[in-house]
C-alpha cells in the first residue's frame, strides 16, 4: 500500500471516529428531569418529569395512571437486602421515580445511593413494559430488587 493512499485511510477513519462521537454526545430531545438529593428528602431521591400531553385513565397497555410502591429483594453477598420503589405512571410512561433506600450495612447503603442517584435518566419517560434495568451507576445488585418491585407494581397497576 503506497503512503498516500495509507494516511487517506488513516485521516478518513479518524474522520468517521469524530462523527461517532458527536453523534453519540449529541443531546437528546427529552424533558430534563428535576432531582431531589436524598439527603433532603428523608433518604429517597425524588425525580419528575413533565407530565405526557393528553394522557388517558388507561394506556394502550391497560395500565392505570397514578402512583404505586412496592418493596423489591435481592441478594447481595451481605444476604438479602430489599429496596423501595415508587413509581408515578401517565399513559403507561413513568413521569416519575422515588428510591427508598432500606441498607442493611455500610457497602449495601453505598450502592443502594448511587442506584438510587442514577435510576431516573435511565427510566423516567420509558414505558413501563419496556422498564428491565440491569447495572445503574456501578450498582448491579440493587437493580434485581428494582425490576422485582416493578413487577409488583405492574400487577397492582392492572
């Protein structure tokens, strides 16, 4: 391969690098979400998104509008551990979010925070049906008793 042809390849794949990037930075055009520390609210994060336009008693899913909590478990190698979830449902999207830490030991209590500090970006304005959350913010564990408190919310929403 002459020179010429070999630094047009390497500027072109540099080229295509830089758009990847940009693209995948861009901003999205979804609302902000407003976040409440948990240490001003008693050890939950509160976060809200702008209510959906026109939203009906019952989504296409037949879920019912409103707010519902459950506790979900997981195990942790500390032993069983469980976390609070509310969740506020419009037209079968999630307008918002509510962690209640319930920690058992110092390491569950860090990673339930940070679980509980990163779960809204990743669901708020998402379909309940498509909510199934595997790793939040370096928690990976507190993420089972999150998708098992959404399944008990999901039948209490029916």
């Amino acid at each position: 391969m002459t020179t010429p042809l070999r630094k047009s390849l390497y500027v072109g794949f540099a080229g295509l690098s830089i758009i990847g990037t940009a693209a995948a930075c861009a901003p999205k055009a979804e609302s902000p979400a407003v976040e409440t520390p948990a240490s001003q609210n008693g050890g939950k994060v509160s976060t809200t998104a702008p209510s959906p336009q026109g939203s009906s008693a019952n989504g296409a899913s037949g879920y019912k509008d409103g707010t519902y909590s459950a506790d979900g478990t997981y195990t942790s190698p500390n032993g069983q551990e469980t976390v609070g979830v509310e969740l506020t449902l419009a037209a079968d999207k999630v307008t918002a979010v509510n962690i209640t830490t319930h920690p058992s030991n110092p390491n569950t209590k860090k990673f339930q925070g940070e679980f509980a500090s990163g779960i809204a970006a990743q669901i708020v304005g998402k379909d309940i049906d498509e909510l199934n959350v595997s790793k939040v913010a370096g928690s990976s564990l507190t993420s089972a008793g999150f998708n098992d408190a959404v399944q008990q919310i999901k039948s209490q929403a029916k």
